[in-house]
C-alpha cells in the first residue's frame, strides 16, 4: 500500500493528539495524588525515593552510631527505645513516604513541620505495632489481615481494624506511645533527612496569634524534579494503534509511529542490546504483520456498550458496578443498634465501590478506545522482545489482550466464505466453547448438535437475553464473537465473507520444540509433532504413569488436569516450588485437601513421571542448565545465538545490588543498595536459558511461516490467528517450516556452538521431523 503525503499528515496530526493526550495524563494524575496528599506515588516521588533512599540509610546509620556513642541515660534510652527501634531501611523509606507525601500536598497545613513529624512517628509506631502483632500471634495477624484489610483503605484504617479486632484478644497487647515520642521519633528521622540530601529546609510563617514552621523543597531538589518530570513527558504519549501501516524498521532506522516524540518511546527489540544486528527474516517478518489491517467487531461492541450500560460483568469485561448506599434509618441519632447495622452495611458499599472503580481501569480505557476506533480501520505496529517474540506497541485494541478485548477485533480485509473456511468456523466455535481438548472431527460436529445449534442461534440473535448460554464458555467473548460469525455465515448465509481472528496453536509447545532439538522420536509421538488419529495427551499419560507414587487418598481425583500446568512449565524450568502451588491449586478445586509431606510426594511423583515418558527433553535441559553454569564460571558475561530465522538472541542477566524491604502497613519496596550491576547473575542465566532457547526456536518458526503466508495474520505468542478461509494454508506453513528447521538445522548443536559447550548435547536422533507435515494436530 502506497502511503501519501496527506495520509502521513493525518496520521501525524493523530500521533500529536496522542502526544498531548499523555502528557494530560500525566499532569491530571500527578494533581490527583498531590491533591490526596499521596505525591510518593507521582513519576517525580517515585523517582526521588528510590534514588535518596539508598543514600538516606547509610546517613541513618552513621548518625545512629554517633548518637549512641555520646548518648547517656535519658537520651540513650529515648534512642532505644523508639528512635532506633526500627531497622533504618524500614524507617527511612517511611519518612521519605511521608514526607514527600506532605511536602508536595496541595494542602497547605500538610506542610508544616510539626504535622509532617508526628505522622513519621505515627507511622513508624504503626509499623512497629503490626510487627509486634505479626510475631505474637502470627495465625491470628494472617487471618484479620486477609478479612480486615479492603484494598481501597488506607493504612490507619487498616492499623485500627487490627487493632480493634486483636484488643478482644487474650495475647500480650500494644503498649501505645505518648504524642511527645512522635515527634520527637519523626523530628529525629527528619532532622536525618534534611541534613543528608539538601533537597528540604525549613521557614517560618508569622500571623498574630503564632509562629507555624513549614518544610519546603529546596533548590537542588527543584532541578533534580524538573529533570525527572521531563523523562517522564517523553515517555507519557498514549499507545494507539495507527491509522496507517506503520513505517518500516531497518538497519538503520526505527520503524512503527511516524512522529520522533513516539518513536524515541520504543526499539525494535525490547531489552535488548542497542542498534542490533538482525537476519533479513525478521526484518520481512515484522514489517509484514504491520502492514495488516483491522477493524472493531461492531457486534461485539454494542454487545459491550449494553452490558457496560447496564453494569453487567462477564468475564475480563469489568465494568463499573455501583453499590447503593443504604438509606439512613429514621432514627439513626438514637437507636445505637440501627446506627451500627447501618454504619457497617455503608461501610461494606463504599468498600465495594472503590474496589469496582479499580478493577474496571481496564475495561474503561478499553472503552475510551472503542469511541476513537470504532469507525476506522487501523494497523498495529509491533517489535520484538530479546528472544524474537513479538508484541504490539499499543496497550489496547490488539490481538494480545483479554478474552474480551481479543473479541472486538476482526481483520479488515474479509474473505469470500469456502467450504473449508466454514469447517474453520465451527471449529473456532468449539474450541472457544471449552471443546479444546476434542479431536478435529468431535469439535466440526459440535456447532451441528441439535442443542448446541439452538444455543449458537440464541446466543448470536439474543446475546443480552441468554448471557447464561455464552458467559460460562472457556472464552466467553471470543465464544459470543464466533457465535455469531458462524451463525450469519455458516448457519443463514447472510454475510458471504469472514473477517473473525481464528486462532490456533501448538498442543504443547515447549517440548514439541525441545523434541525437534534432541530428535526425539518417542517424545515426539507424544506431543503431536507425528501423526495420529487424535490428539496426543502428554498431561494424561504423565497423569497415568505418577498414579502409583502418589498419595493413596489422591488417586481417585488424579488426571490430567492435575498434571497439565506443573508438565507445561517444567520445560521453561518451573522449580518444585512452583509446581506445588499448580497442583495444590488444581487439588482444591475437586475439594481435595493436601499436607505438606503429601504435596512433596506428588511433586517428586510427577517429576519422576517425565524423566520416564519424556527423557529427551528432560536431558536436554539438564545439559543446558549444566553447559550454561561452565559457559558463565569461564568469563562469558552474555550468551549470544542465532536462531534459524536469522534473529541474534543476546541474553545478559545482572544482579543488581538491590534490598527489598517489606513494610508491614505500606507494603514492599525495593532498595538500590549501590549504583550499577553486581555481576552476572549466574543463577539467572541457570535457570531462564532452556525457555528463552526454546522461546527463540517458537518465535523463529513464526517469522519464517509468516514471511511465506500471504494473507493477513496475527501471533500471540506461539498461537497464531488468521481468517477461517486460510488457516489450513497457515497450518501446512506451519508444519512444513518445523519440518525444514529442524531437518536443515542442528539447532542444539548450533546452540552448544555459540556458548562453547565443553560436551557433546544429548541428541537421540531418531526423529525424522519431515513427518510433521501428516500431523493433524501438531498446531489446533
């Protein structure tokens, strides 16, 4: 598509409109939370924290020393006491909060010293308070924290709910401080904070009746807001979608939005090395998906615009549900127990309604974007991450979004409906509907079965009317949406084209990669990467060959579902740690309640289980790991390979000299402890190069199918969409080039190559991978 001057015009003129759009954005919140005495949360207080922080503990601590050096009696014991009796990292990021929560207030009496004092010492004893909870009685603290604490309250709220709750209680008690000790606790931590950063002094205010000290930003702290604030403006435009194919990336130049303001916000590979280096695949690969075409699905848009209206949740779809207040009762100022029920019940409502409104943040923006998309047809510009997958530059209206957003898209350039396309139809109808896990053939059939026909045409002609018949679906939005495709193309052919996202994918795409590496025939049988009548069950068989090593209460509710989450991470090295919450969590919900010791059995089962139905695999990783652990003890400080599209993978994992701090009331923060990286993070590299060789290997089997695919196409991942009446070409593309990458390349062997293995790699080789172009299932 020829672009004119006139077209890059306007789409500049709507890159601007982003532009100003942000920085709006920006401003207004940054008002908002000084209005709310919140400016810790602002970019500027944010930034400043975490830049004095690691600066104001080491003043604490040397002034701590000092102090207790000279100090005798009283003072000492004031020291002691209070002052120090908090750990200095825990104190510092309090009084850093508050202060500049204060400071920047749009409230003039925030400011004063004397406020700004006693809520450090406030809030420090309010933290020492919740610790001494915590360790008193710790079962206690973890329930009332769970019930009592509402995300939309704040921390005193949450300090006197514990505090009500645990006074009824026969454990040792809080003994409270005096006001004095506030401030002289917030004065001590303040006075620090003064003297170490030069960014707060003090004046004095006169009136008749009194002298008030207020504290104020200094200079340098000026300069150092108005550098970060500047930052933050060239990183605020909004991320849209265009309404033009983006530009090319290049060699030499930056592709997607056309305006600097944009482009400066983006590179081409996401947290990778700057200016890099890529095969000429990639580059075809990306500029190609930009040059598709989309528009909204105006019938799952007015579907939206009703149940928004209404305030009727389903699914991802959030949006703003109002709680009513209930009335006052008539004699409220005297009957105390109308006045309680009636405080509580107002309570839970307000409580109810802040949470609604963070929730539904997404579902708002989302809907700000269907009013500037709605009518217009528009592109996506993309980039890569460091592994070579790819991911849309805009937040919303993309193919990689919820259930729901994914829903409102269509590709803009439909096709005239085919027998085959219809077969697609049925299928996308199926599969959304939770028939994932049926052969090809069950999920064709599935759309025709008299009940299931019935609940399409209902849906598809009355989706506010039969929400029950869609809004339990696997993938309730996606379900409406193919709904009623099938239903106007297939069912009354009233539309003769498709534009609806049919998406398919691999069947299990970690090992089906890391069997093409090792050539591992057995293993490739397995995960459909060979042919068969139906779908191959990995989860089930590792499900079945556990079954005997597992607790004897379990094996009733024991199969695949069990199984599948703890099988599907282990190729991008889960730990046993996280394959005790999956299995704990797919327990629970059959009702099944497990112990300690039970749930280590069945993780040691389960394991146990793959090294025996999928040993490939698992060497290959155990050589990785082992390869990888030499590669970095040897010197390397990054590992770097290329995959067969061409794509240069350049990993570099740091540690940072960093501290988190966990505060009880005000949550988790983290601390730069120093400047600058530690050294390679050797475990790191341990542990994410198996799945980042593997990501690299699905994101290089996607740029070559797409570069030969000419139709309009879509990926999330290692899924790919398309329209109905092209899958079974995209299909066979896809096959065909799993087939060519690993029979043409040696990819383990090019990998043990460019990180100077010390060993040979554990290829079987007995898989011939060209006869994946039979297989059925291999991506569905």
């Amino acid at each position: 598509m020829l672009v004119t001057e006139a077209q890059i015009e306007m789409q500049k003129s709507f890159e601007r409109k982003q532009i100003n759009g942000g920085l709006k954005r920006l401003t207004d919140q940054t008002k908002k939370l000084e209005d709310q005495s919140y400016a810790s949360a602002t970019c500027y207080g944010n930034a400043s924290i975490d830049s004095l922080l690691p600066q104001f503990i080491e003043s604490i601590n040397n002034k701590k020393e000092e102090r207790l050096k000279v100090a005798t009696g009283y003072q000492r014991g004031l020291l002691n006491e209070y002052v120090l009796k908090l750990d200095p990292e825990s104190a510092a990021a309090i009084t850093l909060k508050l202060t500049f929560d204060k400071v920047f207030s749009s409230k003039k009496k925030e400011k004063t010293v004397a406020n700004i004092t006693e809520s450090i010492g406030r809030a420090i004893e309010a933290e020492l308070q919740m610790r001494h909870y915590e360790s008193t009685a710790p079962g206690l603290f973890k329930v009332l924290k769970e019930n009592y604490w509402h995300q939309s309250k704040g921390t005193e709220y949450k300090r006197k709910a514990m505090q009500t709750v645990i006074s009824k209680c026969d454990i040792e008690q809080w003994k409270h401080w005096s006001s004095i000790y506030y401030v002289k606790v917030g004065g001590w931590y303040l006075d620090c904070l003064c003297e170490s950063s030069g960014w707060f002094s003090t004046y004095d205010e006169y009136s008749r009746k009194r002298t008030d000290k207020y504290l104020f930003a200094t200079d340098t702290f000026s300069k150092f807001k108005d550098e970060v604030v500047k930052l933050a403006e060239l990183f605020s435009p909004l991320s849209w979608p265009m309404l033009i194919p983006p530009r090319d990336w290049t060699h030499d130049e930056d592709g997607g939005y056309y305006l600097n303001a944009l482009t400066r916000c983006y590179e081409m590979v996401r947290r990778g090395p700057p200016l890099p280096i890529q095969g000429k695949t990639p580059y075809e690969f990306l500029n190609k998906i930009q040059k598709v075409k989309y528009r909204l699905n105006p019938f799952t848009i007015k579907v939206s615009k009703a149940l928004n209206e209404k305030g009727i949740p389903v699914g991802k779809f959030r949006p703003i549900i109002n709680h009513d207040i209930p009335p006052k009762p008539f004699d409220i100022a005297t009957n105390d127990v109308a006045r309680k029920e009636w405080k509580s019940k107002a309570k839970d409502a307000n409580n109810a309604n802040a949470n609604e409104f963070r929730t539904s943040c997404r579902t708002r923006m989302t809907m700000n974007c269907i009013d500037e998309f709605e009518d217009k047809e528009y592109y996506i510009p993309w980039s890569f991450d460091y592994r070579g997958r790819v991911y849309p530059l805009p937040s919303f209206l993309s193919v990689q979004d919820t259930d729901w957003g994914k829903s409102l898209i269509r590709f803009a350039d439909e096709a005239e409906i085919t027998d085959d396309g219809k077969e697609w139809l049925a299928f996308q109808v199926a599969t959304t509907s939770g028939q994932d896990k049926a052969t090809i053939q069950e999920r064709l059939a599935w759309p025709f079965i008299p009940e299931n026909r019935a609940r399409i045409e209902r849906v598809a002609t009355d989706p506010l009317g039969n929400i029950g018949d869609w809004e339990n679906a696997d993938e309730p939005w996606q379900f409406l949406a193919a709904c009623e495709e099938f239903y106007m193309v297939v069912l009354t052919q009233s539309r003769t084209t498709t534009g609806l996202c049919v998406a398919t994918d691999a069947t299990c795409s970690g090992i089906q990669i890391l069997a093409g590496m090792a050539r591992d025939k057995a293993t490739a049988a397995m995960v459909n990467v060979l042919p068969s009548e139906k779908p191959q069950d990995v989860y089930k068989l590792i499900a079945e060959k556990s079954l005997p090593n597992i607790p004897e209460k379990v094996r009733p509710h024991w199969d695949r579902k069990c199984t599948k989450r703890t099988v599907m991470t282990i190729p991008y090295n889960a730990k046993p740690f996280s394959n005790r919450s999956y299995i704990r969590e797919a327990l629970k919900e059959k009702g099944v309640e497990i112990d300690k010791d039970e749930l280590t059995e069945i993780v040691k089962a389960v394991r146990g289980a793959m090294e025996i139905v999928v040993p490939g695999p698992m060497r290959v990783m155990r050589w990785i790991e082992k390869e990888v652990t030499k590669a970095i003890k040897n010197g390397s400080t990054q590992l770097v390979w290329k995959t067969p599209s061409g794509f240069r993978v350049t990993q570099r994992l740091m540690k940072k000299n960093t501290k988190t701090i966990e505060l009880k009331l005000l949550g988790r923060c983290r601390v730069k402890v120093a400047n600058g990286e530690k050294g390679v993070d050797l475990a790191h590299h341990k542990n994410a190069t198996a799945p980042n060789l593997i990501h690299s290997l699905d994101a290089s089997l996607l740029h070559i199918s797409a570069t030969k695919f000419n139709a309009p196409i879509a990926l999330i991942h290692d899924s790919v969409l398309c329209r109905a009446t092209d899958m079974s070409t995209l299909s066979h593309i896809v096959r065909d080039t799993y087939m060519h990458l690993f029979a043409e390349h040696d990819v383990l062997q090019d990998f043990a190559d460019a990180i100077g293995s010390e060993s040979e790699p554990p290829i079987i080789g007995d898989l011939q991978p060209e006869s994946v172009i039979e297989s059925t299932y291999f991506f569905c």
